[in-house]
C-alpha cells in the first residue's frame, strides 16, 4: 500500500466509525421504526461522508482550493449539528442539567406526547425522578418500556427510583434487565455496581 492510499484507508475508517457511532446512540429509533427521526440524527454523519467522499477531489491540488473545502463542510457540520437534534430536546436537556427538573419535565412530556418515543417518556421519567415526583417517575418509566422493551436506560432509571423508595428487589430486577437491554456503555458500570449493592442490600 502506497503513501497515497493512507488517507483513503483513515477516511473509510472515520466513515465507518461515525456510522457506529450514530446507529449504536439510535437502536431504540431503529426499533420503533422512527426513520425520519433517525435521518435527522445522521445529518452530522452524512455531512462527514460526504466529506471524505470528496477528499480525493481537493487532494493535492493547491492554492485556495482547500481551504475552501475545509470552511465550506465545517459550516456543513456545525449546521448540520445544530439541525440534527430537536430544539426543544436541547432545550429539555440544557433545563435538566442546570437542576430545573419540574422545567425540564414538562418539556420531556412535550416531546413524549408530540412524538411517543421510549427515550422522551424514559427521560420524563428521570426529571420527575429527580423533582422527587415518584410514583409519576415510575409510570413515564413504565410507559417507556412498553413502547421499547429493549430500551435500557428506561429501566435504569425506574430502577433509581424504586431504590430511592426502598423496593429494593424490585430495583434489582430492573438493573439487571437494563444490563440485559440495550443500555448505553456510560451506565453500564453504574447499573453493576448499583446491582451489586441492591442485592447485599435485600
């Protein structure tokens, strides 16, 4: 393999990962069949392909040429970015983090009830979790999985809950269905650990 064939072989690898990356942070969209939603969320994915796709085309060639390519897909990736996600989940999820949970919960239920997916009923349910609303935390937690039984964040964070509130076996249950799910690799190690202390707890 030649040195010019190196940035042909990174540039197939970046595509591949970013496709990855976009479909193992959207299975539960694949599930529920959202593909409209799912096309908004590889926006940024599709502006890398296309891209790397067209690195063979301002390769070395001189002048302004490249970098005016450069500014041009960087302005395709920022709006891209901007575009992919909804306004109003940026909005829910900016009001969560700054603790503003009542806020953030009638945001999520918003979404949940514009567009019924698992993740905004999952994510209700962590806002009413964390405002101390329990037993509603519990029911948009229910709701989220009956509509995506393989959405394991949603049973992660009901089993935050019933913790919080001393069903701790049934707490367990949930844990270990969310480790059987499909649950982000980032609380995997938390929902190990929270298992293994909810059962030498029971």
């Amino acid at each position: 393999m030649g040195a010019g064939a190196i940035p042909v072989v990174l540039t197939f690898l970046l595509v591949f990962v970013a496709w990855r990356v976009v479909f193992s942070f959207n299975k539960d969209l694949v599930r529920a069949r959202a593909w409209g939603e799912l096309a908004r969320r590889s926006m940024p994915f599709v502006g890398i392909t296309l891209m790397a796709a067209s690195l063979p085309l301002v390769q070395g060639s001189g002048g302004a040429g490249p970098i005016i390519w450069a500014l041009a897909f960087g302005g395709v990736l920022v709006v891209a970015r901007f575009i992919s996600e909804p306004a109003a989940e940026r909005q829910a999820a900016r009001t969560f983090r700054r603790g503003d949970y009542e806020r953030a919960a009638i945001l999520y239920r918003d979404l949940a009830e514009e567009r019924p997916l698992a993740r905004y009923w999952a994510f209700l349910g962590a806002a009413l979790g964390a405002a101390e609303r329990h037993d509603e935390a519990v029911r948009a937690s229910d709701r989220a999985v009956k509509l995506d039984p393989e959405y394991g964040l949603a049973y992660y964070n009901r089993a935050l809950i019933l913790r919080k509130t001393g069903r701790k076996s049934r707490a367990a249950r949930d844990l270990q269905r969310a480790l059987d799910a499909d649950l982000p690799r980032r609380y995997r190690k938390a929902a190990q650990r929270l298992l293994e202390e909810t059962k030498s707890a029971t």
